[in-house]
C-alpha cells in the first residue's frame, strides 16, 4: 500500500468512526428527549398500580395496613418514588450501553490502523511473529513476504 492509499484509508476510517460516535450520541439524545414523557407515563401507571393495590381484592394483604399507608402519605409518594427508580435505571443503561458502543467503535478504529501499519510497514511486525507455527501447506505457492504478511493479517 503506498501513502496515498494509505492516507485515504486513515481518512475513511477516521470518518466512519467519528459516525457512529455521531450516532451514539443520537441515541443517547433520543434517550433523553423521551424521559420527561416517559417519567410522566410511568407515575400515572404506578399511581394506577398503587391504587390496585389499595382496592383489589386480589392484591389484598400485599400492603400490611393500608389505612396507615394512607395516612402517611405513602400512595402519593410511591408512584412518583417508583418512576424515578425506574428512570435512574434506564439513564444507567444508556450510559452502560454508549459505554459499550463507544468501546466498540474505538476497537475497530484501533484493529484497521494497526492492520495498516502491518500492511505499510510489515516488518516492524516480524518479531511478533518470528516463532510462530503454521501449517505447512498453507505455505504452498507463497512467497516469503507474503507468507509473513498472511501470518501477521491472522
């Protein structure tokens, strides 16, 4: 690969990973643009889940005293309490997922530029390989660069 190629290749590489750094920091932005809906959303159905359990009969005994639990202001607390549990988890996973995203696409980033460095400068990569066992018929009709070349694209 001559310099040009090899110019062009850093470009276009450096150009698809800054692209899907784009597109993790979309998805993160999406993730937050629908929070103060979802949060919202989800305090009405745990307001609905508490008054459930309060008045059916078939969630009876899941609340010990429920008198007490209304007066201590424990049913109006809880939806919004549980909602933010469930949105600090979410926001947690957001970021566990850009995490493993963002590893993602700085590894390949990092195998394609170390794959050209084995491409222009194969022999700054031979004592990595020197003693390394192949099998001999993959040898076959290979010249010396090129089975040192093969050995180090592995």
């Amino acid at each position: 690969m001559d310099a040009k190629e090899a110019s062009v290749f850093l470009t276009k590489t450096f150009s698809r990973g800054l692209l899907e750094f784009g597109n993790i920091m979309s998805f993160r932005r999406i993730a937050r643009l629908g929070l103060p809906y979802a949060k919202e959303s989800l305090e009405k159905w745990y307001e609905k889940f508490v008054e459930d359990l309060l008045t059916k009969p078939e969630y009876e005994g899941m609340i010990k005293d429920p008198d007490a639990f209304l007066q201590k202001g424990f049913a109006g607390q809880l939806p919004g309490q549980m909602a933010l549990g469930a949105v600090t988890t979410f926001e947690s996973k957001i970021d566990s997922a850009s995490l493993v995203f963002g590893h993602s696409v700085l590894d390949n980033i990092a195998f394609q530029y170390c794959r050209l460095s084995v491409d222009v400068a194969p022999e700054d990569w031979s004592g990595k390989v020197e003693n390394q066992k192949v099998e001999l018929r993959s040898l076959a009709n290979m010249t010396y660069d090129e089975i040192g070349s093969s050995t180090l694209r592995v």
